[in-house]
C-alpha cells in the first residue's frame, strides 16, 4: 500500500464486526511498532497484547469506575454507567504499550510505535483507535500489576484494532503553519 494512502485513509474506529484478529496479523502489527525509531534507540516499548474479551470487559469497567470518580462532567458521566463497552467498543484486539515511567522520551517512543502499528494495521485491513481514557489504568497499580506492567513502567498508548463494521469517512484536513522561516 501506497504510505499516503495509508496516512489519509486511516481513521478512528470505534464499531467492530466480532471477528478476532488472527495471531499472524497481531505479529505483523507488532513487529511495525518494534520497527519504530525511538530515542538514542533505546527502544523502550513494552507490548502488552490482550484478546481476552473478559479481561477486556475487566479493564472497561475499572477505567469507567475511575472516570466516574473524576467527574468529568453529566454527559460523560451518563455514559460510563452503561453496560455496553464505551471503552474499548468491542474490538477483539487490545494491545498496550508501556515503557519506563519517568522517561522523558517514553511518551514520544510510544506513540511513534502506535502510529505505525495503527498505518499497518490499516494496510491490513484492519481499524484502530487510540483509547486515550485507557491511561486511567495508571492509576491502578493492581491493574497494571495484573498486566504485568511493571512498578518502574507506565502505560502509555492504549490502542484497539478489529474489522471495522463499516470505515469512517476521512475528513479533509490542512496544515496550520504558524510560520515559515526560510
């Protein structure tokens, strides 16, 4: 697949046919994010691969119990107490990638991994979503504990991957350049 195509096609998907992702396409996604660069090529990511949808439904709810705790206001608030997975919507593949806590390079590392893990992901037909409220989790040392994430890591990008039932529409989008010099 042609990189631009890859770039303006790939989108946010959030609705998933229940159809597992096969172990060879999980590999492929995660030797992209293996592939990334990283700082002083440290390469500090840590791939946490979850299929399980019990241990998925574990998680949703111990992020919503803690966004309820929050209050991030009514709306949110409403739809954390549903029972439908608002978290994680379904998909049958949750990979989470951790890395050193305190690392002042970890948190670009990690998303430069899930963005190519999300590109190949794509190029293989799949969607994906970055679950930013799955961050929660850190906040929960018996839940990274139970994850195997480490005292000395932290939870970093939280992505989802599945068939999507239907694609999203890109949206056009252009480059705010604030300046050019030169």
């Amino acid at each position: 697949m042609e990189t631009e195509k890859a770039i303006m096609g790939r989108r946010s998907v959030r609705d998933y046919m229940d159809k597992p992702v096969p172990e060879e396409i999980a590999q492929q996604i995660l030797k992209a994010g293996a592939m990334a660069p990283s700082a002083m090529d440290k390469q500090p990511c840590r791939f946490i691969v979850i299929s399980d949808r019990k241990k998925m439904g574990e998680l949703s709810k111990k992020v919503k119990d803690r966004l309820g705790m929050l209050g991030f206001g009514a709306r949110l608030a409403e739809r954390m107490k549903v029972k439908e997975d608002v978290i994680f919507y379904g998909a049958p593949l949750l990979i989470l990638i951790a890395a050193g806590r305190g690392d002042e390079w970890a948190a670009i590392d990690c998303s430069l991994a899930a963005q190519n893990m999300m590109l190949r992901a794509y190029d293989l037909g799949l969607g994906s979503c970055f679950i930013g409220f799955a961050r929660m989790l850190n906040k929960d040392e018996e839940a990274l504990r139970g994850l195997g994430i480490k005292d000395s890591q932290e939870l970093y990008c939280p992505l989802i991957f599945g068939y999507p039932k239907e694609w999203p529409h890109p949206k056009v989008r252009e480059a705010k350049v604030q300046e050019s010099i030169g």
